[in-house]
C-alpha cells in the first residue's frame, strides 16, 4: 500500500511480505562452531569465532541497546590478510528465514555500519535485516582504530596502509559476502536463494565498487546517495571552508538559509506545484548577489557574502578558473542547518570570532592520507596549495576512485542495480553521481542500461535520510522495487518518495518520482498521484 501522509513510521524499514513461505533452521549441530569452521575451510585463513542463538529480543552493541529483536542465530568471524589485518564479520541469521541474504554497507570512510538508525534514515542495520527475514551480514573491514578518517596513515613508516585501505575498498566486502553465504548454506541446509546488497553513503560506494568488482556475490544492488569520487569529492568537501578562509569572510548560518530559500523560491513553481522544493534534474543555478541588502537576523547580505556563496555553490575551481568538481546544490543545507546539522560550510563562534568549520573526513583526506601528516593545521591552505593537492589526490589515489563506469561482467550476469540521489544532498552532490551514471550509460549504451540499471533522483532530498525539505526513497520503498526487479522481472518505474518529520518520524509528504533522466511536471489533482505528473 502506498504511503500517504500520517502513515505510521515502521513502514519506512518493513519491506518483506510476511505470509510468504519461511525457512527454518536445519540439524542443531550446523550451529556447532567446528561443524561451521569445517564448511569453509577452503576460503583461506577465515575462522567462526563464536555462535549464540539470540532469543532475549535485545542486543547489547558498541552505540547501546538494540530492541526488538525476532530470535536469530549470532555468528561472529574473523578473517585475515596476509599482512595480518583481521577482518570481523557480523552475520546474524533469523530462525524464521525467507531463504535471502542481505549485504549491508557502511559509513563514512568505514565499512562497518551503525547498529542504530532512525525509521527515517536510509542505511540499514543488521536489525532491519532479520526483522524483515534475511540472514544479514556486515565487516569492519579490520579497520577498528579510533582515529575517525585518518586510520589510512601508518604512524609507525609514515605511509598508506595499503592492505588495510584495500580491505576498505572492496576486499573485504567480497569476503563477507563468500563467508556468510556459505555458512548461511550450513546453518540452514541450503543456500539463499537470492542475495542483496545495500549501502548509502560510504555504504553506497561500498555497494558500487563491490557490484563492479565482485558483482557475482549478489543478485541485486542498491546505493544511496554513494561517495563515489572518492579522490574529487573530499577536496570538493574543503572548497566551502577555504573559499570564507581565504575570502576572509565566514557566512552565518541565517545568511546562508537566506540564500538557499530564495534560491528555492526561484525555481520552485517551474514544475507545476509549489511544494517548497527544486522538482528538476538539471541541477539550475541562482546569482546570490541578488539578495544583496536583504536583511537576516545575522545583519544584511553583504557583496562579500554573495561572492562566497557563490564561489561555493560553482564547486572547486584553479587559479585560472578551470572547474575541479561540483560544488553543494543550492537548494542544500550546506551550512549545517539541518535535523542532523550535517553541512560543508559550517561556522561557529571560537572565542567570539566566527570561524569556518571543515568536515572532519576531508581535513584527515588532506592531512593523512595525502600528506600524510597528522597534525596538519587545515587553516595554512591557500587556493594555490588546494590546486595541487587536489591533483595529488586524484593522481595518486584514482585506485580508489569509484568512478569506474565499465560494468561489463555486472550485465553479462544480469545483475540489478538501482542508484538513488536526494538533488539536495549537503554532503555529497548529486551531480557527480548523475556523471558517474551518464558514463555508464555512455559505455554500456542505453538500451543495456536500462535492463540492468535505475537512477532516481529526489527532489530536495538530504543524505542519507528523509528529514529533507522533499522526499526520497525509504529503506522499505527502495528495497520493495530491488527484490520485485530481480525476483519477479517487475523493472521499476515511477516509485513512491515521502519526506518525514525529523522529531517524529511520520511521513508529512509523499510524491511520485521517475527513473532519471525524467521528470515530474504537475498537470492537477492529488499531488501525491503518479497521474497526476507529466513524466518528461
């Protein structure tokens, strides 16, 4: 049933059919950890550590107690590189099993994912796995070490951490995904009969590598909002800061809101329906200097404050003006004005001053993965110093770019995927996955493209979840068209997006969206009909 506002929130994370036939556990003694060990001893220097059948409703993990929990069977294996970094899987396996199998993506810079998450937020969690029947599996990718994004640099040599940046950037994926199929196949006494994968966010380009690099793990994909472009996007995150550095002019959060409203109200009627967001794929553009003199509870728009918004909403540029890579959408909370004060162009007061505030993944990109200096002090960057270091970044690092369009051997296998962007997205700008799609596109040709691929592109979408101020796809709306494209042949067309209240989790909007490169037209009615839309 489709959503409408006032729907209860649990829709946004249920996506299976309940009444559909279960699968029960096999022989009690495939829960033994020697019988579990001795079904992949072939896979290298891989051990099940520990098996605990889960029937209290509750775990106790590393961000607190996760709640209402149907009976699962609690695996835990190691796995091991050769240079000795151990990989911790995490496969939880329902006693009422749906015979699939789910791989979950992580965050961030990591591979592992959060135990937590909101009905509202997009990245799923070993719980929603087993609550909607799957036998479920992530990794940490052995990476448990306490410095946020800077765990790339070996303090002992001064270098990359090469094994470990590998296991991060699929390897470990892989292996989770071979290991836990195969004791899934032990524990209940027969293989899944259709296995997925999905991420949003660090997650998201986790899902993309693996289904270009491994794409035989998985049946179906799905990523959301992927940080793909990895080497260009995290340089594109230290644009906003440098520009009010170097500019000597650090914009408030009230005038950047100023900004971002009028850029929305000019554009906001161009698609029939004036809902508060941009409804377009085209990613349009608005001059900022005109609301120079308006007045915000931060003092009137300066010329000052229109040249830095601008300067960041035109992306990264050289010295001579070359463009580098996307900058933040215009439509996007990029000063932190969101539920989850997530932003590139943050501020703050330090010592009465307002100051720009970096996004913490990008300074340690800079200051230890590409200088591999530490204690790197972000405010000593010019315009001229960013200019080679962006170069250094994607020269020395294009391994772990994720920007590879060649999906060959994903579509002679028949894969599924489906890509989804909120055109709002403050962290990571849509344009650069529309790129990444429209060079797949261009490799694989049209026709090929649509049998295999979807990008849907929600209109004032945020990352990651749906407290924007349009809709995007939830976990259980993303999930639903995956499995009834790969199981049933049903390609998605015009899906259900909704928007949710950030305090309560409740659906206060929902619209139809199309496949990109469409676009919904308002021509009357309900606007929370597909009819209701031109789809051109």
């Amino acid at each position: 049933m489709p959503l409408s506002a006032g729907n209860m929130r649990a829709d946004l994370r249920r996506w299976v059919n309940h009444d559909e036939p279960r699968h029960t556990l096999g022989d009690a003694r495939n829960l033994e950890i020697e019988a579990l060990n001795a079904s992949i001893t072939d896979l290298g220097n891989v051990a099940v550590t520990s098996v605990n059948v889960n029937t209290s409703g509750v775990f106790d993990s590393l961000q607190g107690f996760v709640t209402d929990l149907p009976d699962f069977v609690d695996v835990r294996v190691s796995i091991t590189s050769e240079q000795g970094h151990e990989a911790h899987v995490y496969l939880w396996c329902p006693l009422d099993w749906n015979q699939r199998f789910l791989g979950i993506g992580g965050g961030g810079n990591r591979t592992l994912p959060q135990w937590l998450a909101s009905e509202a937020m997009t990245s799923p969690t070993l719980r929603d796995g087993i609550r909607n029947g799957y036998a479920v599996a992530c990794t940490d990718g052995a990476n448990r070490d306490e410095r946020f994004a800077a765990w790339g640099l070996n303090i002992d040599t001064g270098e990359i951490d090469v094994d470990l940046a590998d296991n991060w950037h699929v390897r470990s994926t892989h292996e989770m995904a071979v290991v836990g199929k195969r004791l899934v196949e032990r524990i209940y006494g027969s293989p899944p009969q259709y296995a997925y994968m999905m991420g949003a966010s660090g997650g998201g380009r986790q899902t993309l590598v693996q289904a270009r690099e491994h794409p035989e793990d998985f049946d179906g994909y799905w990523a959301d909002c992927p940080a793909i472009n990895w080497t260009r996007l995290h340089m594109a995150q230290m644009w906003p800061p440098l520009v009010m550095k170097e500019l000597s002019n650090p914009v408030p959060l009230a005038k950047m809101e100023a900004f971002r409203h009028a850029a929305i109200n000019a554009h906001d009627a161009q698609n029939g329906l004036v809902d508060g967001t941009i409804a377009r794929s085209d990613f349009p553009s608005w001059d900022a200097r005109l609301l120079v003199g308006s007045s915000t509870v931060a003092g009137p728009i300066t010329e000052r404050d229109a040249e830095v918004m601008n300067r960041i909403w035109e992306g990264p540029r050289t010295l001579q003006g070359d463009w580098l890579w996307y900058g933040p959408p215009i439509d996007s909370e990029c000063a932190g004005g969101g539920p989850l004060s997530l932003g590139l162009a943050n501020t703050a007061s330090i010592n009465g001053v307002l100051t720009p505030i970096p996004f913490l993944i990008a300074t340690d990109w800079i200051g230890s993965w590409i200088l591999r200096d530490p204690s790197w002090d972000w405010t000593t960057l010019t315009f001229e110093q960013y200019e080679e270091l962006f170069a250094r970044s994607v020269r020395e690092f294009a391994a772990y770019d994720a920007s590879d369009p060649d999906y060959s051997e994903f579509v002679a296998l028949g894969r599924k995927l489906i890509i989804s962007h909120g055109t709002a997205d403050e962290m990571i700008p849509a344009q650069g996955t529309v790129n990444f799609y429209d060079a797949i596109r261009e490799n694989l040709g049209g026709g090929v493209t649509d049998e295999h691929f979807r990008l849907y592109l929600c209109p004032g979408d945020v990352h990651a979840t749906l407290y924007g101020d349009g809709p995007g796809l939830s976990l259980a709306a993303g999930m639903q068209a995956l499995v009834a494209w790969v199981e049933g042949g049903d390609a998605p067309d015009i899906l259900s997006a909704v928007r949710a209240h950030p305090r309560t989790d409740e659906v206060v909007m929902t619209r139809p969206i199309a496949p990109y490169p469409l676009s919904g037209n308002y021509i009357g009615g309900d606007p929370t009909a597909p009819e209701s839309y031109s789809f051109t």
